[in-house]
C-alpha cells in the first residue's frame, strides 16, 4: 500500500487534537524540522497531557516519527493533511486508483461530490535525487532544506506555472487548486508520447507542441526547462505538455540554453518517432518571436 492510500485511510479516524498536533510540528518543521512535546503543546494550543497522547496515537499510525528527543512529521502525515483540505473545502469526496506513478510524483484520479473526475498529484521528491535539478533550475526560490520543503516547492511552483498558463492553450493542463505536496488538476486521458500511440496527424501534432512552447515563452515568460516525449501526454487527436514543477521564467540565467533543450527534445522526437520534418534551428526562431513563421 502507498503512502498516499494510507493517509487516505486516516482521514475519518484522526480526532481534532491529532490533527491540531499535526499541523503544530509542520509548522515547526519550517524551522528545525523537529519539536519536542513541551514545543508541539505551544504551538498547537493545547495542554501537554493531550499533546503526549496525541503524539502516541499519531506514532502508532506512523504519522509522526521519533527523532531524538523530538517528532517529525512522515509523508503519510503530509498527504493525509493534504486530503484533508481538499475535502473541507469541497473540492474532492474520494480518492481513486493510480494513474501515474513516475520519479517524482505520483497522480491519483478523485472525485468531486457532482460525481466529476479531476486528478490529485503528490509530490515524491524525496525517493529520487533532486540534487541536479536543485543546483541547474532553482536558483530563483529559497534553498531546499528537507524533502518536505522540496514537495512543497515543486507543487507551488507547478501550480504556479500552469495558473501563468492557464488559457494560453488548450495543451496546457488545467490547474484547479493545490496544497502543502500535492496539486489537483483536470484529470487527462491519454498516454505518453513515449510510448509511441497511433496519431491522427503526426505533424499537426508536433507544430502543436511547438506553438505551445511559443506561447509558454513569449506570452507567459516560462520554459517547461524538462520538455520530451515522456511528459507530453496524447490521445492521438489532441496533445497536453505536462509537468512543470521545474519551469523557470525567462529571466533565469539558463533559460536559452533550457528553452533550446525543448524545442530539440521535441523536433528530434517527432523526427525520430513519427517521420516529422522539421528543422531545430528555424523551430527555435519560431519559439523566441525572432521568426513569425514555423518553416
């Protein structure tokens, strides 16, 4: 069972103190990333004693992990309050199957209580190294000190991104809301282009996801700085770019070099895959308005 389907299941079961303990060590996490009992009771507003047996349900669940004299809060503890928020503010009832599990997030499909399906994506930072995309792409926010601010980073930023996106084109994914690791968009059908689908006009396709860069770039100041094939979702008639946790805007030192990577991640890949005539260089042109025409 996933972290994420083990915080589900503690939703209904948490009492308000738990939760309230909760929400007193994420607060303290953004200083030393721990707090011991005494600290938790000041900051969550409530007497020590209750704090103490809060603290050992919470352990038990393994919402909470020891660290020394002090607590830390676990993954689990992270999505359950995310959960949480989503449904006090009406915007989710459940919690579906998986739909993507990659390195670094994985997307699970929910419901809204009109029965409507949107998708939830969690953060998972800390499982793969994130130490070259910190040093290359972030050098605009803050440092990441622990994986718990890096997923809260990386969902800030995504959900940043796509709100600076948001009806520029109908490639970009739609962003209704995000909290803490996780952000809740429209739930897509599709696959990835790396997979290598039937479609329906291989070369509309392509100029589609190039117009798009276009868009990002000139339109909203943002590169995708990780664009290929295995984040560019399809259903053959129709593409969506997907993932931009890790955009930068245009004023970033290593934006060109970044925005180059795209265009030829997606000119090469169209090339390769579906026999796509175009030239990098012109489709480059074309992205930073220096041409007005895709040749």
């Amino acid at each position: 069972m996933s972290t994420t389907e083990k915080a589900a299941r503690q939703l209904k079961s948490l009492k308000d103190e738990e939760w309230r303990t909760l929400q007193g060590l994420e607060d303290a996490s953004t200083g030393p990333g721990t707090a011991d009992v005494g600290r938790l009771a000041r900051m969550s507003r409530l007497p020590r004693q209750r704090v103490e047996f809060a603290v050992e349900q919470l352990e038990r669940r393994e919402l909470v992990a020891r660290r020394g004299a002090g607590y830390a809060l676990t993954k689990e503890a992270v999505e359950a309050m995310a959960l949480r928020e989503y449904v006090k503010r009406d915007l989710i009832v459940a919690l579906g199957a998986v739909i993507a599990k990659g390195k670094e997030s994985d997307v699970y499909e929910t419901l809204t209580e009109e029965g409507s399906p949107l998708a939830l994506k969690f953060f998972k930072l800390g499982r793969t190294s994130f130490t070259r995309v910190r040093k290359k792409r972030f050098r605009e926010g803050a440092e990441m000190r622990s994986w718990m601010t890096a997923n809260y980073e990386a969902a800030r930023r995504e959900y940043s991104a796509l709100k600076r996106l948001e009806g520029l084109s109908p490639a970009f994914p739609r962003a209704v809301a995000s909290n803490r690791s996780t952000v809740l968009l429209e739930e897509l059908s599709g696959v990835r282009l790396s997979q290598r689908p039937e479609l329906s006009d291989p070369a509309a396709l392509a100029r589609t996801a190039i117009d798009s860069i276009r868009l990002a770039y000139l339109r909203a100041g943002l590169v995708n700085a990780d664009l290929s094939e295995y984040n560019i979702l399809t259903t053959g008639a129709a593409i969506w770019l997907i993932d931009w946790p890790q955009a930068v805007t245009t004023s970033h030192p290593n934006c060109k070099e970044l925005l180059e990577h795209d265009v030829k991640a997606v000119v090469k890949f169209f090339s390769r895959a579906y026999g796509v005539a175009m030239d990098p260089a012109a489709a480059l042109r074309y992205v930073t308005g220096a041409s007005e025409r895709l040749k």
